[in-house]
DNA sequence: GGCAGCAATAGCGCTCACTC
DNA sequence: GAGTGAGCGCTATTGCTGCC
C-alpha cells in the first residue's frame, strides 16, 4: 500500500462528495470556483469550513488503520482504531486515534498494547471541484494556499503533545508503551528541536510523516538530529521502523531528584546481578520516589 | 426513547510579533 | 514589505448526562 500521496487526497474529495454536498467540502470564491483551501492570492470575502473536519479526520484515521494493518505479519497484533484503555485514562471522550494491540477489542488493557498512534493529518494540496464535469483537480500545493497542515501548525503540536503527556503521566502502565503522532506534512522548524527532546526525554517516540512529497517542486526534511522527526519515503521503511518499535523493550521514566538520591539510587540497583535486574531496580527506585 | 444542554474535540482562519 | 511562527477563537460534530 503506498503512503500518502494527492491520489488520497482525490479519492477522499470523491467519497466525500458522496456524503456531502460540495459547498461541506470547498469553499465557493467570488468568481465561483468550488476550492479546498482559500488561495494565497486571493483577496475575496472568505469563510471557514467546519463541515470538513469530521470527514478528514475519520477518512485519514481510516486510512492510517489500513496501511498499518498491511504492514503487519504477525497474526498475534491487530489494528484498533478509537480505542479506549481505561488505565490510560483514554476512555470515549479522547479514545486513542490508533494503537496496535494483542487483542482485537475496543476496550484494552494497558498490558495488551503496544503502540498508541496520535493521527494528525489533513489535506495537504489545494482542490478544485468542477461541478460541471465532476472533476477534482490539483491546484498547488500548501506553500500555495492560506491554509496550512495540522504538522506545521504549532497548536495542533501543542495539542498532540499535551495528549501525549496527558498518557505518559496517567498510570506507570503507561511507561512501556511507544506513542507516536502521524501527520503527512513536515514538522514547522520551530518544533524540530522539541521533537528530538521529547524522544530523547522518552514522552513521544516519533512524530512520523507519511507523505514522502509534500511539494510539487522541491525538497523536504527528511529527519531531525535525534530522528524526533521522521519522513517516511516508502511503506518499508515504515514498516522498518515499527519493527524497530516492537522489537526495543522500552520503559519511560521521569523525576526531579537531587544528585546524592539518584547516586543512592544507581549504587542500590549496582548490587543487582545483571544489567537487566540493574535497570529494573532502578526505575523500581524511581518509581517509589 | 426522545430531547436539550453541555463539554470536548477537531481543523483552520485570523491577528500579532518577530525576523530577514 | 514579505515570510513565518505562535496562539486565539470560531464552529461543526460528537458523545455524555439528565430530564421528561
């Protein structure tokens, strides 16, 4: 299956136009065209499209769900979307977007997932809609339109990070469990650093974009310093990466200790007799703390 | 069961501040 | 002046709750 590409965002206009009418999905300018994003040239009164929101966010949901599931071998893991895992905190109010799990069940157990995916996607190219002839064209990518991708939008970070951190300090079930955001757009340059310090901090694993050619002319970041940021090119190297995820014995751990207690600390699980049990008496200590 | 009210979520237009 | 980033606020949608 490939990643996102403009024939996605095509095939989601011509669905969508089956369950709602053009002016729920495009804006109508002053001289009558029916347009996905206000361009930035025009000058014309303007609205704002809400009756899209919903459309976009089930349709990428979806659309995440099913490539995830294609990438998967292993009969043992399933792909749920709107997941609840009370543990978490993550009930119907704010379900998990995605996770993989080792059941097939809405409502999960913290020890039955593995991965938690945040999906932050929305249409990254302008549309034109031609009533006449049903046709949906491209007319230029996001430098080109007013509107801008949830991933270079700093409050729809800010919002995925808060979600994020809302999960990572619900329950120490948490700490074994990745949390990645999907998006199909780059990381604005001002959350690149903050990206790399939340994976190097252990918050969230990744922030992944899965539109390998955001622009029609010209190249993209491919990733940040500490891989915070990542463009996935090809659903290999997704699937490389997600691998990696459930292949890594992760555990997040947090404090705010003075030096001579965390020295106490590394001395008391020093008297293990492995790296392993070092480790896990440590964040044992930690977590007592 | 049906309805109203409320809160939460989501995407995106708008304005302001800052930088070049 | 143009471009960019940050963040506020708007509104459609959805789900929950309480009341009748």
């Amino acid at each position: 299956m490939n990643l996102w590409n403009k024939n996605q965002e095509k095939l989601f206009f011509t669905e969508s136009l089956k369950l709602a009418k053009a002016n729920h999905l495009f804006y109508l300018d002053e001289d009558g065209r029916h347009l996905a994003y206000w361009p930035k040239s025009y000058r014309g009164v303007k609205s704002t499209l809400q009756s899209r929101n919903s459309l976009i966010g089930n349709y990428t949901e979806n659309w995440v769900k099913n490539l995830l599931k294609s990438l998967i071998s292993d009969e043992n893991l399933h792909v749920v979307n709107q997941a609840r895992i009370p543990a978490l905190g993550i009930t119907s109010r704010s379900p998990a977007d995605i996770v993989i799990s080792t059941v097939d069940k809405k409502i999960l157990k913290a020890s039955e997932v593995k991965v938690i995916f945040e999906v932050k996607m929305s249409i990254v190219w302008n549309w034109q809609y031609d009533v006449e002839s049903n046709e949906i064209l491209e007319i230029g990518d996001y430098r080109t339109h007013q509107g801008k991708p949830s991933f270079t939008r700093s409050d729809s970070i800010l919002k995925a990070i808060g979600k994020c951190i809302d999960i990572r300090v619900s329950n120490f079930k948490a700490s074994k469990i990745p949390i990645i955001v999907l998006g199909n757009a780059p990381l604005s340059n001002g959350f690149c650093k903050k990206a790399d310090y939340l994976k190097s901090a252990g918050i969230i694993q990744g922030f992944w974009s899965l539109n390998p050619f955001p622009l029609n002319h010209g190249n993209t970041r491919k990733t940040t310093p500490k891989s915070g940021f990542l463009r996935m090119d090809s659903s290999m190297e997704l699937k490389i990466h997600l691998n990696r995820l459930f292949n890594q014995n992760l555990n997040f751990f947090s404090g705010m200790q003075d030096l001579e207690s965390l020295g106490q600390y590394i001395e008391m699980a020093d008297m293990e007799d492995n790296c392993k049990q070092k480790g896990l008496k440590f964040l044992n200590l930690l977590k007592r703390s």
